[in-house]
C-alpha cells in the first residue's frame, strides 16, 4: 500500500516466531527429560504436616526430619501432605514439588554428590512455616 | 516466496533439533542418570539468553522509532495524508 519494502518486517516476524517455537519447543523438551523416572529408582513417601517432614522408605523405614540418601541411586518421591498445603524443596538439587492433601505429587532425583543439604517447605503453610526444614544426608555409595 | 523457504527451514530446524536431542538424551540405564540441576539451569540460562536478547532488540527498536520520527528531526517529513492538509 505505502509502496516500501517490507522484507525487514517479514524477518522481524520470522525471527520472533522462531524463537518463540524454539523457547516452546526447548521447555518442552527439557521438562520431557526431566519427567523420565528411572526403572530403578527408589520409591520414597513423603508427607508434609504443620510443621515437619515425614519420609517412608521402601523397606518401611520411617524418618522424621531427615532423609538419608545414598549417592548415585535414583530416588522418586511420592509427595502429599496431611493438613494444608507445603511445597517440598531440595534447593541443592533442584527439587520443587507442592505437597496438597489428599493428592499424590511424583519428583525424582539422583544425589551425585555427598554431604548434608537443607530440605524445606517453600509454601507459606501456617504460623511456624520458617521453621519447618529438615536435612538431606547423602552418602557415599557402600559407606 | 524465499521467505516462507527461509522461515520454514528456520522452524524445520527448531523443530528437529530438539526431537533428535530428545531421542539421544535421558539415558535410563541403571548407574547413569540426568542430572537435573544441569537440565534445569541450562534451560533457564538459554532462555534468559532469548528474553535479553529479544529485549534489547525490542527496546532498542523503539528508542530508534522515537528519535527518527520524532518531528525535530531534521529528516522528518509529513506523509502525503498530513501534508494534504485535510485532518
């Protein structure tokens, strides 16, 4: 109509629309990966309550508080909560997952690094929410 | 024409690479797993790269809109609807 040229807005569009296929298509992706659970993974319960963790290991070997993890296992969570909602985090390890009653959330993980790692409720849950940690112990495989 | 060529092969590529990468990655054999703070971060930083890039771009397209057709410009011209007079 106006007689320019009008290749650069074509380009302009183009490019815009690439990136955001390639932001879409590389979330995608990465969260496709993420989701994979290993055949082998460990299962762990954990619930959530005011104010503590509580974990379940396969055996029946129950931990409050803590969780003792060995290095390069892999380990899935079955995540729930008994009162109100939580969000079980493992900062070190990039774990992030809302604990909602009467809901069964999965996450898993594998530690690849030994040591002691803070675990905590990153959801707002009630009067002693800053308080509401717990430890992660991983150890050395065979230690 | 050469720029729906160009674009669809922009977007066939942005298409396959992440399918191909997809097929090759999240090894499931005992011993050998993601490392989800790898995948995780580097998603964000190649992202954070696109927003920043994508950002200035923009932002950099508007500073250059105000100043070179802003009326002081020594360049500006009225269009053919303005100069006529009639609004």
């Amino acid at each position: 109509m106006s007689g320019h040229s009008t290749w650069p807005e074509w380009v302009y569009v183009g490019v815009v629309i690439a990136l955001l296929c390639y932001v879409g298509a590389e979330a995608w992706n990465i969260e496709r990966i993420i989701e994979h659970v290993p055949e082998d993974a460990e299962l762990i319960k954990v619930t959530g309550q005011q104010w503590l963790w509580t974990f379940e290991h396969e055996d029946g070997t129950k931990e409050i508080g803590e969780l003792h993890l060995e290095k390069g296992k892999a380990y899935r969570f079955e995540i729930t909560s008994k009162d109100v909602i939580h969000s079980f985090n493992i900062h070190e390890y990039t774990v992030l997952l809302d604990a909602v009653p009467g809901k069964i959330n999965h996450v898993w993980f594998s530690p690849n690094v030994a040591g002691e790692f803070d675990i905590q409720c990153r959801e707002y849950c009630g009067l002693i929410h800053y308080n509401m940690r717990g430890t992660l112990f991983v150890a050395d495989t065979g230690a | 024409m050469k720029v729906i060529i160009g674009l669809g092969m922009v977007l066939g590529l942005l298409v396959i690479l992440p399918a191909v990468e997809h097929a090759f990655a999240a090894g499931s054999e005992v011993g050998e797993y993601l490392d989800r703070k790898v995948a995780i971060w580097g998603l964000f930083y190649r992202l954070m790269i696109i927003a920043f890039t994508v950002g200035t771009v923009v932002s950099g397209m508007i500073v250059w809109l105000v100043l070179r057709f802003r009326e002081s410009n020594p360049k500006a011209k009225p269009t053919p609807y303005e100069a006529s007079g009639d609004w």
